[in-house]
C-alpha cells in the first residue's frame, strides 16, 4: 500500500475512533491522523497476528481493521496522557 493510502486509511480511521470514544481531547486534525496512521499500522498488525486480516488497500475490511487499531491506541493514549 503505498503512502497516500496509509494516509488516508489513517484519516478514515482516527475520525471513526474519535467520533466512537467522544470527549475531551486536546489532540487536533493532526494529532488524529497520526493517531489513526499509527492505529491502521497496529490494526494491521494485531489483525495479521490472530487471522482476521490485515491492512491491505482500502476497502471496508482494512477500514474496520485500522479503525480497530486507532480505537486501541486513542484509548491507550487517553489513559497514559
């Protein structure tokens, strides 16, 4: 996948992460990009690990998988912040 889609995929799934864990953040458009960039990159990862699937261009399956991933690291980053 090549680094426009990363970034996309990452902007498609930090909006989704944040927009299903509301509340007060002090992160902007930037900080949720990089969040959902990271997300995508761990949801790939994770969903690799255990047979789900991975990241692989963008389609509802790699969508649901990096929104997965960013959900993971924005509640992380909400709890050690």
């Amino acid at each position: 996948m090549g680094l426009l889609s990363w970034i996309i995929l990452g902007i498609i799934a930090g909006a989704l992460a944040k927009f299903l864990m509301p509340g007060n953040d002090s992160g902007g458009i930037i900080a949720t990009m990089l969040l959902g960039i990271v997300g995508a990159l761990v949801g790939g990862f994770i969903g690799g690990i255990i047979g789900i699937g991975s990241v692989h261009g963008l389609n509802i399956g790699s969508i649901l998988t990096a929104t997965l991933g960013a959900f993971v690291v924005l509640f992380l980053f909400k709890k050690f912040r």
